[in-house]
C-alpha cells in the first residue's frame, strides 16, 4: 500500500484571536505538520498554487507593481510535489477582512477553483469551516458541496499541542521570507458575550503553561526565528485570569532570549491596569501595539452587542498605557500605545452612533493622548454569532454614512495623530523594503500593526533600513533612506489588476 503524503496548503487566516497572513505565520500549518509526523508532510501556500494554475510556474519579470498574489513562494517544485501529494489539508478562513500589504488570502470560491482537478484526497480545516469572508459587510461563504473529502476541526488540547507545536515547528525552513511568528498563549473569551465574534463557537477559555510556550519558542528561534507576537488570544493581558506573577513567569524567560521582536495583540480595556501595563512595557519590544476591540463608544449598541467595554472604561486604559509606554525605544517607535477596532453594522446602530464615535476618538485626540491606529471594519456576520439573528439590518441602513464618518476620521483624527505618534524627522531603525508600487518601495518594521513608509524609488526588496520620516498621509508615513541604496531601473511591465 502506497505511503500517504501529505500536503498542507496555507490559504492564510485572520480570526479574532489569531493570524496567519504574511508576514505572520499562524498557528495551524505548524500544529497541523505536527500531528501528521511521522509521514511525509509538505508545506506550501496559496502563492505556490497560483503560480502554477495562473503563471504557468514562471513568475513574470519587470512588473510595474509588485504581484503580492504570488509573493509568498516556498521555491520549491511545486508540481513535483502536488503530483506525489495522497492528501491535501487545505487551511482557510478570513474571519476578520482587512487590508494586506504584501499578500492575498485564498476565498473559498478562487481555492475551490485552483484545487478541484488535484487527484488526491482533499481535507478542509482552519476558521474556514465556521465559513470564510475578505470583504466585511458580506456574507460569509460557507463550506460547498462535494469539493472536501473531509472537513477537520483543528481544535486541538493544548496536551496534543505540547507535542505538535515542536514536532511542526520545522515547516519555518520551508519558508524563504521572514515572518513573525504567532504563538498561542490561550483560547477562547473571559467575557465572551460579544455578538459578532466566532471566538466563543469555537472554544472554552483555557491557558497553555508558560513552559510551553517558552520551549516552543526557544525551538523555533533555534531554526533562525526572531520576530514572535503572542498573538492567537482574545486578551493578552488576562492570561490565566490577568494573574500579573503568572504574566511574569511568561514574559520574563522570552524576554531572555533577546528576540528582535515580542510583542501581543487584542486586550480587553478592562484588564488594563498599571502593574500589567509596566510588565508589558519592561519585557516586551518597542512598537507593541495593544489592539483594543472597543468596537463602538455608543452605549445603546455596547449595551445591544454586550460589548466587552465601556467608553469610560477604553478612555481609562487608553490614558495608561500612554502613561507608561510612550516613551520610545531604539527602533524609533513608543514601546506601547493603544490601537482601537470600531465596527459597523452592529445591532443598535445609528447616525448618532457615528457621532459618539467621532466624539470619543477627537477627545482621545484633544486631550493629548496617543493612539498608533483606529481600525474600522464593517461587521460580517457568521452562523451561530448573535449578530446572525440580526443580520445586516443596521449595516444596510447605515451603509450611504459610512464614507463621510471613515473620510472624517482619517483626516481630522488619524492624519494628526500620525504626526504626533511619529512626526517629522523620526528616524525608524530596522525597517524591511517589501513591495514596489511603480516608482515608490513600501517598506515596514517587523511587529503588531507595524506603520507602512512609502520612498521615492524602487529600492532592492527585502533589505533592512534605517529610514528618515519625511510626511505624513492618512493612514502611513513617507520616508527616505538615511543611508543611500542602489535603485532598482523601472522597466515597462504590466500592471498587476
């Protein structure tokens, strides 16, 4: 009997604990890879498959912009190894649709597509089984008939993890491109309540041990590893219930690893206090961003939605944090700064809603504080969330204000505020050229939200820089080179749609 081979295909993920689109890697290609040793496992992208389906296996040369579809290639033969492959394990699900800078995530639909004549057992797993949306404000595309042999549920015991996430932590020398590295540190929601969110569907509240997570990590810096974001929680901060000795026996021996980048994501504003602010601030990198999920500053829709905070409650964590993790650190940027997540659509919603929100974000502005991004997403809703009940009753009729409250924001909040976060002639150090936009190279630190700097010329990519800011726009920075670097000739070549 022929030996099964196994191929796991990362279509990338994005859910409210968690992230997998370059240039993070998530969690599940790696538990995934550890479950399935000791047989032959391969791993590959999206990127991968759609150079072979849609280029014939040959990127194409002197494009104008930079093809972020197929950006994220492993090198390898990739026809050789679908050709040999018994099983693919397909892993989707975009959960919470955003903007990517140097990578596309694979719809149900474009993946369904590009697999369907593959002659071998085709598996499903990640979020996408939960159904799967890129744009927000649309509805999530489910599972469709007769395409997957299988559909797992990638809910593995954080006892099976122990064992999976080192056995699979080697896929990372697949990977050519430097990524950083999402760790989990928990799961599931110590509110929960909130009536868009997936979290609560799909797992209970639970803690990994912190010796864990530090062996996994050592593990994986010991394969050159060295940008890590303890990511895949609802609530950084209240890990094993906000206990701050317990925060410290995690933070404390990663920090001791010297990483270049250790950061976290999503934290409830009510578990913001000061002690677990200064232990953030003291073990964590510079440029740490705390990604508050307020979601809404009006009451009536925080109360509709049992939202996770209050305005008062995001305003008075907002002040912490700005009181001790302002100050910046070697890498240019403030140690740790609030980010906030609004959403739209949600049920309850008003025209007065819009100006409670504006109301609130302007006093952040006008009282001195500092915010690194507002976030604003209209709502998806998924089957088995609360907001499934409404549906997009409040989005629809909302929807023709949407434009001029996101224009408003970004002008009169966002563009100030950047110049207050980062102003004029900051100088950011360890900055990563990533794409070309005609004339104009993109390039970004390493870390949570990190902000994107546009330069004049097209620069090699994949160089580390130090960059002088020289503008603002609304929502990034302009900056040049302090050291000079080799331009790279524009040639005429297609524009990629």
């Amino acid at each position: 009997m022929k030996k099964p081979v196994y191929t796991i295909l990362d279509c990338y993920t994005d859910e409210p604990a968690g992230l997998g689109v370059p240039p993070y890697l998530g969690t599940y290609p790696r538990y995934l890879a550890g479950k399935l040793h000791p047989e032959q496992v391969n791993y590959i992208t999206i990127d991968d498959l759609r150079l072979v389906k849609n280029y014939h296996n040959r990127k194409p040369q002197n494009e104008i912009v930079t093809n972020i579809k197929i950006y994220n290639t492993t090198n390898q033969d990739i026809p050789d190894i679908l050709a040999n492959t018994t099983h693919l394990v397909v892993i989707l699900g975009i959960q919470t649709p955003g903007k990517y800078l140097s990578a596309v995530p694979g719809s149900m639909k474009e993946v369904v597509s590009l697999i369907t004549d593959l002659h071998c057992k085709k598996i499903l797993t990640g979020p996408g089984i939960f159904g799967t949306q890129l744009i927000g404000g649309r509805k999530a595309e489910s599972v469709p008939d007769g395409i997957f042999d299988e559909i797992w549920n990638a809910h593995f015991n954080f006892k099976e993890i122990k064992d999976y996430a080192l056995k699979g932590a080697y896929i990372v020398k697949t990977i050519p491109q430097k990524r950083i590295i999402e760790i989990e540190t928990g799961r599931g929601c110590t509110f929960g309540k909130c009536s868009f969110c997936t979290e609560p569907i799909k797992n209970k509240v639970e803690f990994r041990d912190q010796e864990d997570v530090v062996e996994e990590v050592k593990l994986l810096h010991s394969y050159g590893c060295e940008f890590f974001r303890l990511g895949k929680a609802t609530c950084s901060l209240s890990y094993k219930h906000g206990d701050v000795k317990e925060l410290e026996k995690l933070f404390k021996p990663l920090s001791e690893l010297n990483l270049k980048v250790l950061h976290i994501d999503n934290v409830n504003p009510v578990y913001v206090n000061e002690e677990r602010t200064k232990l953030i601030v003291k073990y964590c990198t510079e440029g740490n961003i705390a990604a508050f999920g307020v979601e809404s500053f009006d009451k009536n829709v925080v109360k509709e939605n049992t939202l996770n905070c209050t305005p008062e409650n995001a305003y008075r964590a907002i002040k912490i944090l700005n009181e001790f993790g302002s100050q910046r650190g070697p890498s240019g940027m403030p140690y740790f700064l609030p980010g906030i997540n609004i959403i739209l659509g949600l049920k309850g919603e008003t025209k007065e809603t819009l100006q409670e929100n504006y109301k609130w974000l302007k006093k952040i502005y006008d009282d001195g504080l500092m915010m690194r991004r507002i976030n604003i997403r209209q709502v998806t809703i998924f089957e088995g969330t609360k907001m499934n009940e409404v549906g997009y009753k409040y989005f629809k009729k909302n929807k023709r204000l949407y434009f001029s409250f996101r224009k408003k924001i970004r002008e009169e909040i966002d563009l100030p505020m950047l110049q207050r976060v980062i102003p004029l002639g900051t100088v950011l150090n360890d900055v990563y050229t990533e794409t070309h936009q005609g004339n104009v190279t993109f390039a970004r630190q390493y870390g949570t939200y990190p902000i994107i700097i546009g330069m004049k010329g097209r620069f090699p990519l994949g160089e580390k820089i130090s960059v002088k800011v020289t503008g603002h726009m609304l929502r990034s920075i302009t900056g040049e080179p302090i050291a000079p670097l080799q331009t790279i000739p524009m040639h005429e070549g297609k524009r990629i749609k």
